[in-house]
C-alpha cells in the first residue's frame, strides 16, 4: 500500500552538521514533522546527541527528497517562563491554521509527557504557547480549521505502563478547544486491538481533509509478542462533521517493518509516521484523490524514510 522510496533512508546522523557543543556526531535523526510552503518542503527533524539529549532542527528541499540541514537548533522564545524543565521536546507535528504554523509536540517531565504547543510564521523565530493537555498526553495532531466554531485534535491519553518506565495508551481520543490552549476530551474514537498489530496506537501526521472524510494515519504497537515491540502503521477514515464517528479503519497494517533501516537500530522494529505532505488540493481545500501522498517517518528510531501513496488508495486501505 506504501510505497518505499528506493533510495531511503532520506536522512541519516551523518546528514546532520556538528552543532557544537550539543551536537556532534548526531546518534540519530527521525519522527519529523513535514509540511509545503509553495515549491518548498519543510521538515523539523528529531535529533539526538549522543548523550540521549533531543533537538529539533530545521531542514528544506524543492523536491521532498534531498533536504538541506540548517545548522542551528530551534529555539522556543517563551519557554523559559514554564516552572518545571523539560528533559526533552521532540515529535513535532506541524499545522497551518489561521495562516500559521502550529506545531504540537511532546515534552518529558519528571512526572511523565505532557503536549506542548508552538507557533512560527517563518519558521526563523519559534514561540512557545504553552502545555495544552492536563496529564500525560501524547500524540497529539490539530484540525486545520474549526468544526461547529471549535478546535479540535486527536491525542493519546497515555494509561497503560507497559515497561514501568514511559506510559503509552491504547485509545485516541478527540479533544475540542476554543482558543488552542485550552482543551477537554470528547469522545474516545478508536481504541487498541489485543492480540493484533495495534494493540497500543497513537494518531500519527495531522488529519487530511477528503471528500469521503478526514484521513488519519496513526501508528499501531504489536505487544502481545512480549520479547518485543513492533511498531506498524495504519489509517482510518472519520466523519467530516463528527471526527468522533469512524467510517472506516483498516484490519491490516499498511506499513511495517521489512527493511534492515526499520528493522535495526536504537530502537529496532519501527515504523514511525509523523510528517504527511499532500500534493494536489481542490479549490475548497479537500485532497485530490489522485493525488500523490509524502509520508515521512522515523525507522528504528534512528534514521528518518520516505513512502508514498495516493490519497485514493488510502482510503481504499481503510475500507479493507
């Protein structure tokens, strides 16, 4: 269904310019949030030293594929002000609402992950807004404009400890707001499958707008194997009205684990979706069906690849 760009990875640590004194010789690259301004791709890459410290880093590209590395690591103007230290910010999700950027993240703490949420309008000065979730969250991906007159998202509240040492969850929910900054749960909308390949799930790019409905990839975790965790991808199709109410979600992953570069690596076993381009949108903002899908995802934590699809094809996968 996934179609894997023959040349991945795209981007490799040894892609990534020494950034002294955080960064030098970059361990790995990977879960980068994606999105197209004009001619231009943006992606903002997860980086991680080799003390296990994270950065986020912006790259560009004219053509999705080859991308240049600005070496200099983002910076949040406001973060500063939070009264407790992230240890790590990292998955970025990247929206255009309003005519700016929205980028939701997430954000260890002593007492667990919470999402935070930033804003750019070019992508050279970062503002930090704030957390927006109340308790560990993760995964969290934003609507591209309002539905009823409220912001939404899907998120992963994280409820199951699996390992005693980070949370994960085994439901996306929909959450509602009515400035981005403020938000409640709604409605659970899909929960893990036991004994299949989304056991333990979590949305993954931000959700596409279709004629048929929203499109929204997210991973699935295989942990019923118990000596190991495989981390698959998968996509459902939601109401355009109630994002709560599923058309459709597909039985079979649509992309796993079958490459050396997704099978070895710091965390071996994954595939990670986190940054989605669509190419061709109609006049009122739905995606084309025909039109060709950049998935960028992360590969056993440790270099970031490149597949691609259709929109049409998507929402066939869905359905099956």
């Amino acid at each position: 269904m996934l179609e894997r760009y023959p040349a991945n990875p795209i981007i490799t640590p040894e892609m990534i310019p020494d950034i002294p004194p955080q960064i030098i010789d970059a361990t790995s690259v990977f879960n980068s949030g994606a999105i197209k301004i004009d001619d231009n791709y943006i992606l903002l890459l997860r980086v991680q030293n080799r003390g296990r410290q994270t950065f986020l880093l912006y790259a560009d590209s004219d053509d999705g594929i080859h991308f240049n590395i600005k070496p200099e690591i983002i910076q949040w103007q406001g973060l500063e002000k939070l009264h407790k230290q992230p240890y790590h910010i990292y998955d970025p999700r990247i929206h255009l609402i309003n005519d700016r950027y929205f980028i939701m993240f997430a954000m260890d703490f002593d007492h667990g992950c919470e999402l935070g949420l930033g804003v750019t309008d070019d992508f050279i000065e970062y503002k930090f807004l704030g957390i927006v979730s109340d308790g560990d969250y993760r995964n969290g991906v934003l609507f591209p404009h309002k539905i009823k007159g409220e912001y939404l998202r899907y998120d992963r509240p994280n409820r199951n400890n699996l390992n005693k040492t980070a949370a994960t969850g085994s439901e996306i929910w929909l959450s509602r707001s009515p400035d981005l900054l403020h938000w409640q749960p709604v409605a659970p909308v899909i929960a893990g499958r036991s004994h299949y390949w989304d056991e333990m799930i979590g949305a993954g790019p931000p959700p596409i707008k279709t004629r048929q409905g929203w499109l929204q990839i997210y991973h699935g975790i295989a942990v019923h194997l118990a000596s190991i965790y495989i981390y698959q991808t998968g996509v459902f199709l939601a109401d355009l009205d109630n994002p709560a109410q599923i058309i459709s979600r597909c039985t079979c992953n649509i992309l796993e684990p079958r490459t050396l570069y997704e099978l070895t690596g710091q965390v071996p076993n994954v595939c990670f979706p986190c940054g989605i381009i669509v190419e061709e949108y109609d006049a009122e903002g739905f995606a084309l069906p025909h039109s060709e899908v950049k998935i960028y995802y992360g590969a056993a934590d440790t270099v970031l690849a490149l597949a691609t699809t259709t929109i049409q094809e998507l929402i066939v996968a869905s359905k099956n």
